[in-house]
C-alpha cells in the first residue's frame, strides 16, 4: 500500500525557542555555542538563528570562527533541559495526527498518517493544522515535507525553510527530484557529493539516470541506496524510537534561593514525570536536576543509581540533594527541571507474554 509520510522540522530549533523566552533577542544573531563551561572560544556552534546564518555562521563551526564572521551576535549556553521540555510538548502535539510517530531527533519527526489519509488533499490539510497548532500552542514555526516516503518528506521538508510546507504526491516526486543537487538526499555527505560530481553526477537526476551497478561498484549498499532514493523509492518504515529520558521545566513563580519554594515547586513535576514513566512502562536509573540561574545560565547535577528502579520515592529523596549542589552558588534560580534517564522497560510479566511465543 502507498505511504503518506510527513516530515516536520522545526526551524532553527534551539535559537527559536531562545528568542521566544527572550524577547529582546528578537531580529538578533542568536549563536548557541557547546564547549567547556568558561571558555566559549574553545567551543563549537551548537545552533544558529537565520540572521546569524546570514554573516555565515554555521552549525558545527569553532565558536572562535564564528565570533570572527558575527562580532555581535548573542552567544549563549545551550538549555537543553528547556528544549527537551518544548520538544516533548510538540511531539505530543504530533502524536494527535500520526498512525506512528518516529522522533528523529529532538526537533524533528515522520509522521506515518498513511491509515488515516486517503489522498494528499488531506495530508495537507493535516500538514496545515499542525503547523498553526505548533505556532499557536508554542509560538514556534515549522516546515514540514509531505511525500510519499521519508526521504522525499525530509527533503521537501527542507525545501521551503523556514516555516514551509511543500507537498511531493508520488507523481511529482521524480519531477520534483530530478533538478536538485545530490546532496540534497540526506545521508549524501560532502565526501560522496565531490566523488559522485568527479562521475559527473550533479543533480539529483543525474543519479537517477546513472548505472546503479557502477553506483554499487563505487559505493557498495550505499550506492544501492542513493539510487534508489533518487528514483524516488525508499522503503523505510516509520519506526517508533525508544525514549532516552523523561523530564519536566518549569519557570518558577519568582526567582529565588529559598530551597522550600524550590524544592515544593518540583513536587507536581516529580509526581508527572513519575505518572508518564509508569504509562509508558519504563523504568529509570538516573536522576538528574537542571536549574536555570537568574541570568540563564544553566547547570545540571545527576545522580545515577545501583540499579534500575520505578520507584517515585527514590527520585522524591534524590532531587533535594541535586538541588542543594547549587546552594552555594550566589543566584537565584530562575527555571528548574528534573529528568529520569537511562531508561528500560519494564521486563514484561509472565501473563502479558505474547502468545506467539509459545506458538
Ligand atoms: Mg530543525
């Protein structure tokens, strides 16, 4: 049966979320550097808003480069606790829409909607509600690809960023491939992009028309696969993938050091994270408390335990001691967040077995 697969990326992720919690960093050169904590030149460019883009700044760039291009960009720390939280919400927004949901990355989902789609009328319509949903639950904006397999959505997802939609039903998906530059299939790198241009092969076309055994000489099961996705055939499911942490953040009513009013304020968040780690069958074995100073900076303390527990108790006795690590710091915390990590699921009992195992 044909698949209508939707690819939804979030656009510029990380700074988005920055500039929505921040608004005077509006229309600013927002760079979000990951490194050593007292030495942002020694790090590297985590993420980058458009306007940074514009001086040339890019991901994965040495802060010290991009400090050169962008002399006045705002550089922060990442809040990955911040964006684990918006990025949860987002995904259970998606959930409401997909048949099967796999979250490829933290700001990016498939969406396998084929049971619920009868035609690419529709996906689009659904393409729309979850972007206006996105922007009016969360103030953010998207662009989502919808095709007829995963790699197509991701690179229609792509094609009009930011806060785009493009729509590739199975006819067009030729078509729509055929004048784009090979890297534009994910998983093409800058190594087989300059071997596959030294053959002449430029354009997505180019690729689709070129011998697939030369390709598969060349490039091994790669080359199979670049061939066929540049036909227009991908046959990988959307998969659901397996959670690595469950977490919650929340701004605290004041800034404070008060650490009852702290420490009362991660009471409802324990009882949630504990309530969906239980929905969800898993059980944890790391503990870990984020807090956000007044000055957003953020600091993280985790504690892992002997062994793998579901027990509410032993994160209620844990985070006071996570917490009381940052006591000595002068001030006041502004936002906090507490995770379960190193998951695993619940062993399942005896009754639940499926019966085709015994078959
Ligand atoms: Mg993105």
């Amino acid at each position: 049966m044909p698949q209508i697969v939707l690819h939804v990326d979030m656009d510029s992720f990380y700074t988005a979320v920055e500039k929505r919690e921040r608004p005077e960093l509006k229309d600013k050169p927002v760079i979000i550097i990951e490194g050593p904590q007292h030495n942002l030149e020694r790090g590297a460019v985590a993420a980058c808003s458009y306007e940074a883009r514009r001086f040339g700044v890019r991901s994965g760039m040495a802060a010290s480069a991009a400090h050169r291009l962008c002399p006045d960009g705002v550089y922060l720390k990442p809040n990955h606790m911040l964006y684990e939280e918006v990025s949860r919400r987002i995904m259970d927004i998606l959930r409401n829409y997909a048949d099967i949901i796999e979250e490829a990355s933290i700001d990016e989902a498939y969406l396998d909607i084929t049971s619920s789609t009868p035609d690419y009328t529709t996906a689009e319509k659904t393409a729309r509600e979850i972007k206006r949903v996105i922007k009016r639950k969360e103030d953010l904006t998207c662009s989502i690809g919808v095709a007829p397999n995963k790699t197509i959505a991701k690179i229609a997802s792509d094609y009009q960023k930011p806060d785009g939609l493009t729509v590739v039903t199975s006819e067009e998906a030729t078509k729509f491939l055929e004048p784009l530059p090979v890297d534009k299939i994910p998983g093409v790198g800058r190594k087989t992009t300059e071997e596959l241009n030294s053959l002449s092969v430029k354009t997505i076309g180019d690729l689709a028309r070129a011998s697939k055994a030369v390709l598969v000489q060349r490039f091994g099961k790669n080359g199979a696969w670049m061939w066929d996705a540049a036909n227009g055939v991908d046959e990988t499911p959307v998969q659901e993938v397996e959670k690595k942490s469950i977490g919650r953040l929340r701004t605290l009513d004041e800034d404070t050091k008060d650490l009852e009013k702290i420490l009362k304020a991660l009471e409802p968040m324990i009882d949630e994270v504990h309530t969906q780690a239980q929905d969800e069958g898993f059980l944890y074995q790391n503990i870990g408390v984020t807090v956000i100073f007044e000055d957003y900076q953020t600091r993280s303390k985790s504690k892992t335990l002997r062994e793998h527990t579901s027990s509410k108790q032993a994160i209620e006795e844990t985070a006071p001691h996570l917490v009381r690590a940052f006591e000595s710091d002068p001030r006041k915390i502004h936002r906090i967040g507490i995770k379960v990590a190193n998951l695993k699921q619940k062993q399942q009992q005896y009754g639940e077995t499926p019966l085709d195992k015994f078959l």
